[in-house]
C-alpha cells in the first residue's frame, strides 16, 4: 500500500512539472499517458517536446495507437487523472520507448508550433528548454487569523494558503509590503537593514535624512553580531518615534504593534478568486527553507486535506 501510494505520489509530482513547464497547456492525461511511459522523466519528454516544435515537417504515425487505452489498466494512472481532472473542474508501466518517435510527444508539438510567438509564449518555450519553473518569493497575510508569511510561489501565478483557516489568498501588493526592509540614503550614500513598511520614511543614523524602503526582503538567517541600533522611524505610534511624524502611519515594529494594541496584520491579503484555469498544474506553495519535491508533496497533502474536509 504504501509502495502504490509512493508511486502515485512520484507520478503526480512529474505530471505537475510536465505541463506547469507548457503553463497547462499539455492535457492532464496525454501528460500521464508520457510519464508513465518514460518513467516520469518529464526531463527528457520536455526536451524532446522542444525538438520536434523546432522541426519542420514532423511525421506522426499511428505506433502508439493504444496510448490512451492503456491507462485502463492502470489504477494509479487513472487515480492520478481523476484528480487533476478533479482539481481543474472545482477552481504499470510500459517498456522503455524512444521518445523521438513517440505519437503523443509530436502531437503536442504540433499543437505548440501554432501558438503565437507572443511575449509570454517565447518566455514559456525558453524556460521549458532550460528546465526552469520561475519563482518569485512574495508576502501572503491572513486577516481573520492575524497571521502573515512568506512563500516561494510560480511567478505567473501567485497564491497561496493560510495554514490556520485554509482560506486562499493573493500576495500583498509590493507597495504594501513590510517586514525587513532595505534602505539607500541618497544624502549619504549609506545602505541600511531595518524594520519597515513601504512608503513609510525612517531615519538614516549617519546624516539623519528621511529614507523610504526600497524593498521588503523574505527573512533570513543573519550571519554575524546583530546591530545594537534601536528601532525608530517616522510613525505616527512608534514606540521610538522621529519628528516630524507622519500623522495617520502605523509602525511594523511588535513593540510598538503590542504597546497599541493592534494586530500582527499590517495590510490583508485578498481572497483569491480561481479562475480553474491553473489549479492542477500548480507547483506547492512552499516555505523558503524546502526542497521544491517537498513543497509539492506539502501541496498534495493540503489538496487531501481539503477534499477530506468538503466531504464531511
């Protein structure tokens, strides 16, 4: 049992990578029917996916006729595309075969070779033909659970799970951002680390300029002695306060957070709303310290989850 459930787990992961890396554009089970024949080497379908867009005059033959039938016969195969299947309409393998000649593989080429060599067209085949999945680290918040975190999501679709309640949001916008901000001082020259909030000045303690973040950063493990500076910006309830304040602005730092009362929360995140177009090809959501095989098992097992609590 726990062989079959490793086994569905390995396929899935490959099928997930497979079509993320054509933004979805592979169906669910042509992408099952060539993992499970290629030994969920999504590597080598990819590439060879590639070379046979890139040739003119590509033959296809009918040797792999029984392609799709096969999956009958296959109970993992067919657990696997009912969930993905699953997945998009709510939001025993075979002998080692040649690749360059497989059916379905130039299928999907030709489908691709017809697509309009648009901006985010080409941007897709190059990433494909490198392997590369681009991610994005961005900043996620959860109102109702006062809970925020950070997460390494696919750059073309940003989403990711509030842990506590399970409710699905969109990233914070960049010019809502907080945390561990970077400062440059124009005055000065001098660059800086503290805590902060876009838009939101704090002092430089070189030439006391004003000095905005000119980006949030994920955390971090710091390497060397921690500075011995104290805390202070230009908030209106700072608990280190600088003048002249800006009225109506709130300080991100938990001192001054718990000295007024308020919440963890600087800016919510929105509710996403799913369109289903890009559900069942979604890498995981995952922390920034995980492996990318783990993040995606993290993402099956929330999936589980899920499905578990709707059917209650």
């Amino acid at each position: 049992m726990h062989r079959e459930r490793q086994d569905e787990v390995e396929l899935e992961k490959s099928v997930r990578r497979l079509r993320e890396k054509f933004y979805g554009k592979v169906s669910i089970r042509d992408a099952v029917v060539l993992m499970r024949k290629f030994s969920k080497n999504h590597d080598l379908v990819c590439k060879h996916i590639i070379l046979c867009k890139n040739q003119d005059g590509v033959d296809q033959d009918d040797s792999d006729s029984e392609d799709a039938g096969s999956l009958h016969d296959d109970p993992v195969a067919l657990k696997v595309v009912a969930k993905l299947m699953r997945e998009e309409e709510q939001k025993k393998q075979k002998p080692k075969s040649n690749p360059k000649n497989d059916k379905k593989i130039k299928e999907i080429a030709q489908q691709l070779k017809v697509l309009p060599l648009t901006e985010n067209n080409v941007r897709m085949f190059e990433n494909a033909q490198k392997n590369l999945i681009p991610p994005e680290d961005r900043q996620f918040s959860c109102k109702p659970c006062d809970s925020m975190w950070w997460r390494r999501v696919p750059r073309r679709k940003q989403v990711s799970r509030c842990r506590l309640c399970g409710q699905r949001y969109d990233p914070v916008p960049y010019d809502k951002m907080w945390g561990v901000a970077e400062f440059h001082c124009l005055s000065c020259h001098r660059t800086f680390r503290g805590l902060g909030q876009m838009g939101i000045p704090s002092p430089c303690y070189n030439c006391q300029a004003f000095v905005v973040p000119s980006c949030i950063n994920p955390p971090c493990r710091v390497q060397g002695p921690r500075s011995r500076l104290q805390h202070s910006c230009f908030a209106e309830d700072c608990y280190n306060r600088r003048e002249p304040h800006v009225p109506g602005t709130h300080c991100v730092h938990p001192r001054s957070r718990a000295r007024t009362g308020l919440p963890k929360v600087i800016y919510p995140s929105q509710e996403h709303e799913s369109t289903g177009s890009t559900v069942a090809t979604c890498i995981s959501q995952g922390s920034l310290f995980c492996d990318i095989d783990e993040l995606i098992l993290e993402d099956l097992e929330e999936a589980e989850e899920e499905n578990g609590e709707s059917s209650n």
